[in-house]
C-alpha cells in the first residue's frame, strides 16, 4: 500500500484530521500526581532481572559489611598506637607492636580492595538491568503510539511526546542505575553500622538514633515539597521541545512571515517558566544536604564530647571512640545519601507518571468480530446512514448516505471546512463513526482489521511525507518491493524519473529528514510514485497535484488514469476541471452531501456546484 499513513513514525504522520475538518490541538490537563501507585508500577519493571538484583543484592551485602567492619578492625590499630603514646606521656619508654600494625593494615587493605571491586560488580550488573528497563520502556511506548487513534496525536504536541519517550525515560534510566545500588547499599549499611555502635555504646548510639527523627522529619518535608516543581519542570521541557520543533520544522514559513521575534518571545516565555520551576525544584530539594550535615555535625560533636569523657572514665577505648565517630559517618551518609536521592526519585517518578499516562491512553477499539479480508477487492463502497462528530456535542456529518460502484471515479468537492477530508478519514478508520455503517465489498470496516482495511487502500496526501533514506527506499516505502526495475518504472509512471536521474547519486541519493534537498512539487512526485508502485485496490488522491505545475498535472493525470484503471478512485479536489470526468461527484457543505452526480448533470441544475465551478473561471 502507498503512503500508508498510520505505519508512518509518529513523529512524522501528516494528521490528515488536522488540517481539514479536524478538532482543535489542545494541550493535556494536568493530572493529580500519585507518587506511591507511579512508584510501585515503576518497580514491577524489575521483575524480569530478579536473578541480576539478587546477584547486585549479594555484592551489595558483602561491600557492606567490608565497609562496616573496617572502622572496628582499624580501632584496633588506633589503640596500640594510643597506649605506645600513654606510656610516652607517662615517662616510659614507649612500646608500640608495629608488625601487629602492619597485619591490620593488610588486612585492611584486602578488605578496602574487595569493597571496591564488589562496588564496581555492583555498577557494571546495574547498568545492565537499568538500560534493560528503559529498553521494555521504550519499547512499550513505541508500540503503544502504534495503537493510538490519530485523534491522540492532533490533540497532543509531537515535541511532547516525543520528550516523553526521550527526555523523561532517560531521567527514569538514570536516577533508577545509581538509586537501586545506593538504596541497597545505605539500608544494609545503616543496620549493620548501627548494629555496631549499640556493640561499642549503647548511650552514643542513642545520641545518633535521636538525630534520626529530625534528620527524616526534614528530609521528608522537604521532599514533598520540591515534587510540584519537578512535575512542573518536565512538563515545561515538553512544552519548550514542542516549540522548538515546530519552529525548525517550520523555519522557512517563519522567516517568510518575519515571525522570528515573536517565535524568540515565545521561546524566551517558556524557557523563563522552565527556568523557574527547575530553579525551584532544585533548590528546595538541594536544601536537603546542607540541612540534614548540620544535623549530624550537632551529633559529631555531642559523640566527641560524651566519647572523650568516657575515655578519661575508662570505660571505652580510644579505638572504639575512633571507630564510633567513622560509625557515625557511615550512619548519617547514608541516610543523607537517601535524602539526597529523594532528589532524582521526585523527578524519576514524575517523568514515569507521564510515560504511564501515555502508556494508559484509550487506544483503538479493536473489532470484535473479526472478518478476514477477502483474496480479491472489487472496490464497492456504501455509507448507510453514517454520523460523525469529533465531539458528540458537534455532530459534522449527519445521516449521510453514498454508493460507490466497483472502478468509479469519485470526486469530492466542496469549500474548507466542508468535510471533505473527514469523510476519507472515517473511510480509513482514523476516526470511529458515531452511528450508521461503512461498508467495502459489502463487508461492514468495522469487523477487518485496521491493518488489513488500510492494505486496501493507497493514499496520496496534499501534506507529504517522506523519511530520511535513500530515493529508492522511500518510493518502495510500504510496499515491501525490492525489485529496482519497479521502482524505476514507477518513477516513470509519476514523471520523476528523468529528474532523479540529474542526481549525483540517483535513486540512492540521500533524503533529509524534512526533505529540503528536493522541491515541494518534487516530493508530490515521489509519493504519487509510492502510490504507484503498490498497486493499491482503492485509491484516495487529496489534492496529489496541488504542488506541481500545469504540464507536470497533465502528465500525472494521465498516468493516474492508468494506475486508477479498474479501481475504485475518491479524489478530494478544489481545482474542478481536474474531475470532469469522474463518475461521481460527491458535493459537501457543512458536514453534508448536498449535491451528487456527474459533471454535466450537477452542471445541468445551475445549483450550488455551478456556481462553484463557475466562479473558478470567473475573472
């Protein structure tokens, strides 16, 4: 099938509901935010990689306990050196067990060697399962934008969505890579540290447990607090990639409008609004830090001064009070550490409500009934009693009913905004009718599949489209042909072979991704071809050779009409001494069939068609 435009990248479809007929693009309301449920849906994507978060789950308890067992291993090494110092202070001669040093040394060495690599194991198996994450994720979305209504993307900006699948599942990547180690990690750590200091001293472990509360009860505040913004922070980047697309897509239409300050204006407003809301985001969440270490400095220095006393006392060593203090350290790192995390979780998680909001959008309805498509199409096309409203408050067709005979020519006419786009959309099952029927060979659309309904038909836009590839790749496009004898022979058909030639490379020359290298009237060409080569059973031309000159229109006429011989043809058209010679003419007013039958018949009753075509050649 040519031009098949729901199998287009979704970053790229015409949105033929858009430009003719279609509903007015919108932007999505802001929904309540659910951090718990978005959280929790977000870790069932670990669920495949069990066996590596066990393996990450082991190396993480064993870098752990190296970590928390050295502080104890070197104080042992601090009181040999303490009491050599004490018999020096005391006038004797010192004794220190330098070999005993050493060995603790080593050991400790091995132990700090082991930490590391198990930290590197950690990273390395991590990474793997977050980028394994953001790949299902990825590709979820992708599948799921297949599945959309076409509804979904006029009513949503492309830089949006596409910041979604982008922006906001590598922000999940990421902060999911270094959060689940570090999560891992500080819980094991603070059990294990404060296992070891209630071990050295009940009463300076009670000194750092009291500082736990506050420690939480500001962290948590201050979490709560800086979520608002990074939902607000995401949301503007998709708002500000929408603009800056559409204004690069758009860049020779703006510079012909001299609409470069007002496009700057608009830039400057929404990178403003982006500006603030991530300064406020990351501000609020950055207090955090600075907070909770004046905290644990206030319990630094009651462990100093509660230790030192007890040392005098006797009743710990100096050692001990060594290793205390690094427990200390150990202790509030962690939970600062999970503190700072709340940073990057806020914003992971509001990046993964909108990926799901996304992934929970109403897709198309899926027939219940499924018919398989019949080996060959005859072409026949009736509408009963259709209806058709892109809101059910504003019904646009109404009760319309047409016959189409197997191999007619069909021409739509009418002014913008009459319908005339619509009526071919609710053909290709774009949009949903309200009530009525749609039937191809007597066969109701509803029940084939979309894809088998669209392999039906092929489609030459007014809007083309084309990907960046090679000539040859995007004349075959939808076709699956490979044969180069065809592609030329197509090219042919369409008047576009000769020119293809003058290129350096020819049919293997380059694209870009907006075809610029190549003229408006010359991508006509390439997509009348496209439609060409697949040899479709219905053909629907809107506007095909709006972008072409007078002669170029004759020739491609003349090759449509062998390409349109023995199929059914709707041709949606405004220049209307193109379809003097269809079959039917089909004329719409306001969402309705107002008129219908041939030229000389239609131009016979001196009605509204008459006076159309009449004021065309008016002077």
């Amino acid at each position: 099938m040519a031009d098949h435009t729901n199998k287009q990248p979704m970053s790229a479809r015409p949105g033929m509901g858009m430009r003719r007929g279609g509903p007015p693009g919108s932007r999505p309301v802001e929904k309540a935010k659910n951090f718990k449920g978005s959280l929790r849906r977000l870790l069932t994507y670990l669920g495949a990689h069990k066996v590596s978060i066990l393996i990450v789950f082991v190396m993480a308890v064993l870098s752990s306990l190296f970590g928390v067992l050295t502080p104890k291993i070197l104080a042992r090494a601090m009181n040999i050196l303490y009491d050599g110092f004490v018999t020096i202070i005391g006038g004797a001669k010192p004794v220190i067990d330098f070999d005993a040093i050493l060995k603790i040394l080593v050991v400790l060495g091995a132990m700090y060697l082991l930490n590391a690599v198990f930290n590197y194991l950690q990273g390395y198996i991590m990474a793997g399962i977050s980028q394994g994450v953001i790949y299902r994720m990825r590709r979820e979305v992708d599948e799921k934008l297949t599945k959309l209504p076409i509804s979904y993307f006029d009513k949503n900006a492309r830089g949006d969505i596409l910041s979604r699948m982008s922006n906001d599942i590598d922000n999940i990547g990421t902060t999911m890579q270094q959060a689940a180690v570090q999560v891992i990690t500080s819980v094991i750590t603070v059990v294990g540290v404060l296992f070891m200091m209630f071990y050295i001293s009940p009463v300076l472990a009670l000194v750092v447990i009291l500082s736990i509360p506050l420690t939480m009860l500001v962290t948590m505040g201050i979490a709560k607090h800086s979520q608002k913004y990074f939902s607000k922070q995401w949301k503007d980047v998709g708002d500000l990639n929408s603009h800056i697309e559409e204004m690069f897509t758009g860049a020779s239409v703006v510079k012909a409008y001299g609409y470069e300050k007002q496009a700057i204006e608009k830039f400057c407003e929404r990178n403003e609004k982006l500006y603030e809301n991530s300064r406020k985001a990351q501000f609020i969440s950055g207090v955090i830090m600075p907070l909770t270490g004046t905290i644990n400095n206030f319990a630094y220095v009651v462990i100093c001064i509660v230790g030192g006393l007890k040392v005098i006392n006797g009743s710990i060593s100096f050692g001990d009070v060594t290793a205390f203090i690094q427990y200390q350290k150990q202790f509030s790192q962690p939970i600062t550490q999970m503190a700072n995390l709340m940073n990057s979780l806020q914003s992971a998680v509001a990046c993964a409500e909108r990926v799901f909001e996304l992934l929970d959008e109403t897709e198309e309805e899926q027939s219940a009934d499924v018919v398989e498509k019949p080996e060959t199409i005859r072409g026949e096309v009736t509408f009963e009693h259709v209806s058709f409203g892109y809101s059910p408050e504003k019904i646009l067709i109404k009760d319309m009913n047409i016959h189409v005979k197997p191999g007619q020519l069909v021409a739509i006419v009418g002014p913008t905004g009459a319908g005339k786009t619509t009526l071919v959309n609710l053909l290709m099952r774009f949009y949903e009718i309200n009530s009525g029927s749609i039937k191809v060979d007597g066969i109701d659309i509803r029940s084939l599949r979309r894809e088998d309904l669209r392999d039906i038909f092929g489609m030459v836009l007014q809007d083309t489209w084309l990907f960046s590839g090679t000539i040859s790749d995007n004349i075959a496009y939808g076709s699956n042909v490979k044969d180069q004898a065809k592609v030329r022979e197509a090219a042919q058909s369409a008047h576009i072979h000769r020119f293809i030639k003058t290129l350096s490379d020819g049919y293997d020359t380059i694209l870009n991704e907006e075809g610029t290298n190549v003229s408006q009237g010359q991508k006509q060409l390439l997509t009348i071809a496209r439609a060409m080569i697949s040899q479709p059973d219905i053909l629907i031309l809107d506007e095909a050779t709006s972008s072409v000159d007078t002669r170029t229109e004759l020739m491609i006429q003349q090759a449509m009409e062998k390409l349109l011989k023995g199929r059914t043809g709707f041709v949606i058209a405004h220049r209307l001494s193109t379809i003097r010679n269809a079959d039917l003419i089909l004329v719409m007013k306001d969402g309705d069939i107002i008129e219908q039958g041939t030229h000389e018949e239609l131009m016979a009753k001196k009605s509204f068609y008459c006076e159309l075509y009449n004021s065309q050649f008016a002077h």
